[in-house]
C-alpha cells in the first residue's frame, strides 16, 4: 500500500531486493534502509530474519511503510528523518538503498511533490553523493552497502565515491529497461544536457555493491 506521493515498488526495487537475497542476510543481523519508500524492501530484509530500521524523509512515505509493516505483521522500525542524520552514531551489518537518482531541470530534491520520491538535481546525484560520503560510518566492520540507481547518474562516480571512502565497491547488476514516463517525458532535455545518447530510449539500472575493508 502506498499513500499518494509515495514511491511504489518498480523494477529498481525488484533488483535490489534480489541482490539482497544473495548475500545471506538472516537472524542476528541490524538492517537499514534508506529511501524506504512503502518499506517494500525494508519488509523483504525483515522476512530474511534480520532487524531492520527503515528512514525516509516523507511523511507520507513513513506512514505506508509503518502500515505496509502492520498489515504483513513484521517487526520494522521506521524513523522520519534526513538520510543518516536520522540515526547518528548508529552502525548496521548491511545498508541498502533505491534513492532518488534522476536528473532533473531543478537543481535540488523536491520538498513536496511526488518527484521528490525520484528527482536528484541537474546530474541525479544529490542525495547519492551523501549516501557515498556517509555510508561508511554506518557500517560496521565487513558491513555491506547495496544501492541501486541509474546509469544517467553516473555509477562510475558512485564507485569512485565509495571507493575513496574506504569501501570495496563494484557493479553486481544490470538490466536495461524502457523509458518510464518520467524519463520519457524529460528525454530531450537530457540528450540536451549530454547525460542520454541521441539514438537510445531505454534506460540502465545497476546495483552497486560495497564493502567496508
């Protein structure tokens, strides 16, 4: 269930969710999700066995996954706040994320609109470069950082990003889907902007893996 504004799960969601059940997450282990959304990935890890806390800044989007939890009647924590200021000081076995990485016209992360659930700037990576700054702290040693985003968002600098940050980063995923009527719809303005080739309309999601050394 997804209140109005609320991000609902799609092919990035379904990617992730398969990488993390590829990586033996299970009883004992302390989960974060960032960017949850209804809390459908959130719920996945919590059905795997493990803790989990999920944050996201909406209201709207705290209220689905905290309901999303009761009517599956699985144990998850959800905290409205900005990213990992959410949580300061707290350490996780494992992260994961599907956050907002579309470039936009707007230079900063919509406040209210529906588009904050997917708009991320002129280059898609506001709240991505945060992730890759943070997400070290977070993890405890060995931890393990899943994130999905789009190849107009530059995971070649996700990877540089984490990699400078001390984690173990590469690509695990990727699968080529048409444009959504988001990315259709802005499609010339990104062939403008140099971020989509002239002959292409569909789009690549990858799942970047990382681990804290």
């Amino acid at each position: 269930m997804c209140l109005p504004g609320v991000y609902r799960p799609q092919t990035d969601t379904l990617l992730l969710a398969a990488a993390l059940g590829r990586e033996g997450v299970g009883a004992g282990m302390d989960v974060l999700d960032l960017c949850t959304g209804s809390g459908a990935l959130a719920l996945h890890a919590a059905r795997l066995g493990a803790r989990v806390t999920a944050v996201d800044i909406s209201r709207r989007a705290v209220a689905s996954a905290r309901l999303n939890a009761a009517l599956a009647r699985l144990p998850l924590t959800v905290r409205r706040g900005d990213l990992l200021r959410a949580l300061p000081g707290r350490t996780f076995d494992v992260v994961i994320s599907n956050p907002p990485y579309v470039p936009a016209p707007g230079p900063v992360v919509p406040r209210y609109r529906a588009g904050r659930s997917w708009d991320a700037g002129l280059d898609g990576r506001i709240v991505l470069d945060r992730i890759c700054a943070d997400a070290a702290a977070a993890l405890r040693p060995d931890g393990l950082l899943l994130l999905v985003q789009s190849g107009l968002s530059r995971p070649d600098e996700t990877l540089r990003r984490l990699s400078g940050s001390g984690l173990t980063a590469s690509v695990t995923d990727r699968v080529s889907i048409p444009f959504g009527p988001v990315t259709r719809g802005r499609s010339a303005w990104l062939r403008a902007r140099g971020l989509l080739a002239d002959d292409l309309d569909r789009e690549e999601l990858v799942v970047i893996r990382a681990r804290k050394r």
